[in-house]
C-alpha cells in the first residue's frame, strides 16, 4: 500500500477537463497560480508508458481554483477515457482519512489521542508494550508504535490482492504474541499493520464498520460521494484497469482488516474536496483537520516530519503537507503548501513513481525525476523442483535486513525483515523475479555447487547478502 519511502531499507513491494458546480466547504486561505494546463498536459504525457494503456490524472487547486487534466487511457478500448470521475485505488492515502476521523473523533471527545489501544480491544488480546509503557493511538498515527510494517503471519493464498484474506482473528493472534523491539515512541518506522489497526479500534469504538465510519464522519460532510471501499455497480463502471510498473494489468487489491490502512478507492473530484477541505480556513471539518497537520514526530531525516498521518517536508523554503500510496496497480498522490494555498492530487492507474509530478506542481522549485525506462519484460519458465531445496535459508544483507527464502512444492518465496512473504518466480536456474515490484534475486555458488549468497536486484543497486541459516 505503501507510501511514505523508507530510506533505511530496501522495500519489496501503489484530456483537459474543466467542471462547475464545485462544492465549497470553507473559506480557502488566498491562493498563487500554479502551472497552466499546457504544462501539466505536457508533463503528464512525458510520463506514460509507451506501451501500455495507462494513463495519469491531476486535480490542482490554486488562484484558478480547481482544475483537472488527464492523459492516458484508463485501460483497453473500449474503457472510459479517463477524467476527473475516473475511479481509482488510493492505497495508502486512506491513512489520512483514517487519522481525520480520529481527529473528528478527538473532537467530540468520543476517543483521546492518549487513549491506550487495548481500550478499545476485547480483553483477550494482548497488546504488546514495552518498559511500562502502552501504544497509545497517537503512537498509531504517527507510526512510532513500533509495529512492524505488516503482520508476519499474513501468508496471502493469491499474492496478486495480498490482503484479501488476513482476518481480524490473524491481527488479534499477531498482536497477541508479537514482542516490541523497540520502546515506543522512540523512532518513525512506517506500518501498514498500525494504521489499519487504527481504522479498526475506530470502527469498533464507533460501532460502524471502517467504510461506514468514513463515510459518516468524512465522506458526507465533504460531499465526497464517489468514495468507497466497496464500490457499486455505477462507481466500479468507472474504475481504471490497474498495471503494475512494467504496464501489465494486475488485480485490484481487497483489504478489509486493515482497512484504514489502504482500503479506500476515489476519484480526483472527489480528492479535490478533501483537498479543499484540508485547505479551508473555516471549513465544516477544519478544527479536527488542523490537528492531523500538526508536526508530531521527526522522521529522523532532515526537513521530514509527521503529523497524525500526514507526512511533512520542508524544502526550498517551503512546506508541503503530503501523503502518497500504492497498489499493485495503482499509484496516488496529494499534497498541498498552506502558505501558497496549492494543492495537487495525482492519480496514476500503473503501481510507478510519480510523487515527483505531485511535489513539483505544488512548487516547481521540487525537481522533477527523469523518466525512467519501463522494466524489462521478464518470462517465467519451469525449473525442476528438487533445485529448490538448496535455497532455502537466511540471507543477511545488513545488520537489521536479511531475506528469507522457503519453498513450498515447486514454488520459492521470500520474505523481507518485517515484510510479508512474495513469490518468486524463475526466469533460469538461479535467476528469480518478483511479481509484485521490479526486483530480482540471483543465487551465487561457489566452486563446490554450494548456494553461499545471494543478490538483490532492485533501483538500480545490487546488494549481496550472505547465507547465515
């Protein structure tokens, strides 16, 4: 679902059209222009995959007030071009709807920032803590609790909706018997796991489930009526075929325990009036939504912060409040400067980078990263099985990183430190890739036959782990 990029690990693993009848939902701080269409349009198709059939919108709001422009294709023909109704996963851009409502939550005092997470649970599960302390929510929504990034007893049976079947009964077991290893609080380490926990004890302190709560609480009062988890049949009539990053399509992702963590799907007309409404001054929901904006927590990185969800970055003298997400077929970004009044949303049908186009429409002094080529077509084929068996073990590839590789029959999979475990598939004997992200795994021999190490293959690095079990 991910999101905000983790410097200190490699992840394995988200036409012009103006409209009237905009919704204001509060008085918007005075704005400056941002880019023209021509540019944006311009920008967008530089952009696209060249051979698939992707596509990109954008929602800018600035002293024009709001804009949208599209280029691309929403999928084969046939399929609605795409426009700002286009449907789209969010991914992990659900997490500040998740943390709006705690805000809105916090507001009418249903529920305190300081709250323990095991208020909210029933008395079987255990919570881990540590050296007397309790995860309290805010540690949720800032991702300090020191929850890992995703349960490791989540063991997808289609690694193509990864999610789909981790139940409530798992996290419960997971939380139950997970030790902390390290206090809480203490440090900035992004968790799919903790904000959808958060979504959940909302919803179970509520009453409602995630997708209602939302709804109830952001949705309605924003007017926000193309956003859902689940979609009916007129808003799934819209939805954008997903691609992964080398433009194959791919399944869309269902993820209903940890839904406040990327369940959401929406549209860039929709995501502008969420946009709005973080912007107002004097909107139906701005004192909660000021509070998500305040800084909490460094991230232990010059410049970048969080607040309850909303990651900060300070830059160039200015300060962009953002939050992005990705699927496995998906990509999306918003961001805005309070002292500018802009704001952007970018949504991108192909799970590719372009948090990049989100920052530099908001200030073009944020660079724009050069497009890079579409990975290399790869083609699975059949190995025999009994090979397998001599790669299975632990690679460390740094002090706090290492793979493990297990087999099942005849398939091979890895698992990352803290991350769930991904399938890989052979394109030779030693020669593995993922499916889900653009990385390979080589296995390496010595002059015995004996598998001593491996390499990853991933952003243009190539990093050796030696095997240790």
């Amino acid at each position: 679902m991910s999101s905000h990029k983790n410097r200190n690990r490699i992840l394995f693993l988200l036409m012009l059209m103006m409209f009237s009848g905009w919704v204001i939902s509060g008085q918007i701080a005075k704005t400056t222009a941002g880019p023209t269409d021509a540019e944006m349009q311009s920008l967008l198709k530089e952009r696209l995959h060249p051979k698939a059939d992707t596509g990109i919108v954008v929602g800018l709001l600035d002293s024009r007030g709001p804009r949208i422009t599209a280029a691309g294709k929403g999928g084969p023909a046939g399929v609605p071009p795409l426009d700002g109704d286009t449907v789209f996963e969010i991914g992990s851009v659900t997490k500040v709807f998740t943390t709006a409502v705690l805000a809105v939550m916090v507001e009418s005092k249903e529920v305190s920032l300081l709250d323990p997470v095991a208020k909210f649970l029933p008395p079987t599960v255990r919570v881990p803590s540590k050296n007397g302390k309790e995860i309290k929510l805010i540690d949720l929504a800032t991702q300090t609790s020191g929850l890992p990034t995703v349960p490791a007893n989540m063991r997808p049976k289609d690694f193509a909706n990864p999610y789909a079947d981790y139940t409530v009964q798992q996290m419960y077991a997971f939380l139950s018997g997970y030790e902390l290893t390290r206090d809480i609080g203490e440090k900035y380490e992004y968790s799919n796991l903790g904000l959808g926990l958060l979504g959940h004890v909302l919803s179970l302190k509520a009453g409602l489930s995630y997708e209602t709560l939302v709804a109830e609480r952001i949705l309605k009062p924003l007017k926000m009526s193309d956003t859902a988890v689940i979609l009916r049949p007129e808003l799934g009539a819209r939805l954008a075929i997903g691609h992964d990053k080398s433009g194959r399509p791919v399944s869309n992702w269902d993820i209903p325990t940890l839904a406040g963590a990327g369940a959401l799907r929406s549209t860039v007309k929709d995501m502008l009036k969420f946009l709005e409404a973080n912007l107002a001054v004097n909107g139906p929901l701005s004192p909660a939504i000021r509070m998500t904006h305040a800084p909490r927590k460094s991230l232990g990185i010059d410049e970048w912060s969080i607040g309850l969800g909303w990651h900060l970055r300070s830059a160039h003298g200015a300060e962009i409040i953002w939050h992005n997400g990705q699927t496995g077929g998906y990509h999306a970004f918003i961001g805005f400067d309070q002292k500018t009044g802009i704001g952007v949303v970018v949504l991108h049908n192909a799970a590719a980078d372009i948090d990049d186009i989100g920052f530099h429409l908001i200030d073009a002094r944020f660079p724009l990263t050069k497009p890079q080529a579409p990975p290399k077509p790869r083609t699975e084929i059949a190995v025999d099985p009994n090979l397998l068996g001599a790669y299975v073990g632990e690679y460390q590839l740094s002090p706090d990183f290492s793979i493990s590789v297990t087999r099942d029959g005849g398939r091979l999979f890895v698992q990352a430190t803290e991350q769930e475990k991904i399938q890989a598939f052979p394109e030779s004997e030693t020669e593995f890739f993922l499916k889900v992200t653009d990385a390979q795994i080589s296995f390496i021999k010595d002059e015995s036959g004996r598998i001593t190490h491996l390499v990853l293959h991933q952003n243009g690095r190539d990093i050796q782990g030696k095997k240790i079990k």
